[in-house]
C-alpha cells in the first residue's frame, strides 16, 4: 500500500470536492432526498479543508514570484519589496500548513452527539446551590 504525502491527500481531497459539487447538481442526486443530504454533508465538512489547501497552493505560487522579482530585480528598493513579501507569504504560509494538518486529523465520532449535565446543589450548603442555581 502506497503511502501518500500530504501534498497528494489534498489533491485527492479537492478532487473528491468537485465530485461532490457536480453531483449536487445533478438531477438524480436532487430527486434522491437521503443520498443528497450524505452528499451536502461531506461536501460541507471537506469545504473548509479544500479552501485552505487553494489558498496554500496560491501562497506557494506568489512565494514562487516574489522570489524570482527578487532574483531578478535591478533596483535595491524592488529587491528589498520583494525580499519582505517572501518573508510574509512564509510566514503565512507556515500558518496555514499547520491549519491544514489540524483539519486533516480525523474527526471524533462523539463531537455531533447531544449531551445533558445536571448540576445539583452538593454538600457546601448555600454556596453550592447558588452556584447550581
């Protein structure tokens, strides 16, 4: 079995994204309430992965830029620009590679269930049921 990098998970994860985008749209899903609903479901949960992953691919392309202006330029003031642009968008960069590595980690299956607690007034007396109140 053939480990993917992280790189390709995201590719495969955008891929799969605009899978689901063409087939909302499309008239079987539509008419076929439950199999829409599954689709929407997981269209909405990879949404927020997928823009983060667009806006890291165009991060690395504007860093690919600013490092050729920088490579490229003639006037001091254009390489200084470029050289504080680079820093940036690697700084940025970073930020959203972690925010990816977050997303990426897989969901706990007890994070959409409902809960109850009950708070009752213990043994410390009147502060207890202030507290509980």
């Amino acid at each position: 079995m053939a480990v993917l990098t992280l790189t390709e998970k995201l590719d495969q994860l955008d891929l799969r994204y605009e899978e689901m985008t063409q087939q909302l749209s499309s008239p079987e899903v539509v008419g076929d309430s439950a199999r829409f609903q599954k689709i929407a479901k997981q269209h909405a949960e990879l949404e927020e992965i997928v823009a983060r992953h667009r806006e890291y691919k165009q991060i690395e392309k504007d860093l690919a830029g600013a490092h050729q202006l920088f490579l490229e330029a003639d006037d001091a003031e254009m390489k200084q620009m470029a050289h504080e642009e680079e820093k940036t968008l690697a700084a940025r960069k970073e930020i959203v590679e972690r925010e990816l590595k977050l997303l990426l980690l897989p969901k706990d299956p007890n994070d959409e269930k409902s809960v109850i607690i009950e708070i009752r007034a213990g043994t410390a007396g009147d502060e207890a049921a202030i507290f509980a109140a």
